[in-house]
C-alpha cells in the first residue's frame, strides 16, 4: 500500500507544473529516502524496486 502511494507521488512529481530543476531536486531527495535504512525496513525490498524502476541511472 505505501509502495503504491509513492508510485503515485513520483507521478505526481513528473506531472507537477514546475521546473525541470525542481522536478529533479525532489526526485533527489525521494531517491536518498528510498535508499535509506528507515525505508528498506519499512517498505522492505519494496524500496529498492521503486528507486530502480524510478530513478535507474
């Protein structure tokens, strides 16, 4: 459930009015979250499929 509401807010944020460079210092941020400790053990490996799908490299 919390999986899919971070899905929601990812979209959310690429679909947001703002700057390009805005849009990427949230997604920054979001990607620091998703690749912390408190997230893995919250959203388990959840956390780890959302930072790949989203935010690969």
């Amino acid at each position: 459930m919390i999986v899919k509401a971070l899905e929601k807010v990812i979209t959310a944020i690429n679909q947001a009015d703002v700057s390009g460079r805005e849009k990427n210092e949230v997604k920054s941020l979001l990607r620091k979250l998703l690749g912390s400790k408190a997230a893995a053990s919250v959203l388990g490996p959840g956390a780890q499929s959302l930072a790949a799908k989203y935010f690969a490299e």
